[in-house]
C-alpha cells in the first residue's frame, strides 16, 4: 500500500497544464463531406486543423502524450446567434489530437465545455492531466 501512496504523489507532483488559444471551429455539420463514397473533413476542417497546429507549436503547449488528461473548453461565440456547443468538440478535440497535444481524444477522463461571457469568436482550451483536483471550475466566471 505504500508504494501506491508514493506513487500517487509522484503523480501529483508531475502534473502538467496547458492553455492554448484556438480560432473558432467549423460545426460538426460542416466538418464532415462525403466523397466518393468515404466521409472525410471537409476543406474548412482541414484548415481549422493546420491553424490548431500552427497554433499549439506557436504556444509551445505542453505534450501529454499517452496520459489520461481532464480537457476543459471555454467558447467565445463570433455572433450573439443562438448555436449548439456540443457540435463545436468534434472538430477542436480531433485537430488537438493530430497536432500532437494527446495522441488519442479517448485519452480524455473529464470533458467540460461551457459559453465564455463575451463575444470572441474563439476557443480557450485547458489540458491537464490533474485527474484529482481540476481546479479550472473555481476559475469560472
């Protein structure tokens, strides 16, 4: 039992936490096309996920590989019209993923997204890999 403890500190002690500032996504209605008979991402979604890219190696975001992380995603709407949030994950955990910051959105223990109190027209992603005490929901505005 007391390795399990000293490991569990090692754990905490090592934790890691990135924010990264992204563009506003393309809706998970338009992320996806059907060509030739195959769903790919369509060209708004592979541009959205260069500039994620572009923007992860701008921000020097930490890289947490293969670990179990808790992603927390604050939405600044372009416009004051109403849109659904859900659809906004798909197209910012995917691009997330092929620019390296986790190898796999499975790896996600905890996914939180909520309406930023402003309008923006961009997204503030915090990635940590904390799973004991995320302390992003005190933070909240």
């Amino acid at each position: 039992m007391r390795t399990g403890g000293r490991r569990l500190k090692k754990l905490l002690a090592a934790s890691m936490k990135t924010e990264i500032m992204l563009p506003w996504p393309p809706s998970v209605n338009t992320y996806w096309r059907m060509w030739r008979s195959r769903m790919v991402i369509s060209k708004a979604g592979r541009e959205f996920r260069a500039a994620v890219a572009e923007q992860v190696a701008e921000q020097n975001a930490a890289k947490f590989e293969d670990r179990p992380v808790v992603v927390v995603i604050r939405a600044y709407r372009p416009d004051k019209r109403k849109r659904d949030l859900d659809n906004l994950l798909k197209a910012a955990l995917d691009s997330l993923s092929h620019a390296g910051v986790f190898d796999d959105d499975s790896q996600i223990q905890d996914l939180r997204i909520y309406w930023g109190d402003h309008i923006g027209g961009y997204l503030k992603v915090e990635v940590t890999d904390d799973l004991v005490q995320p302390n992003f929901v005190a933070q909240r505005k």
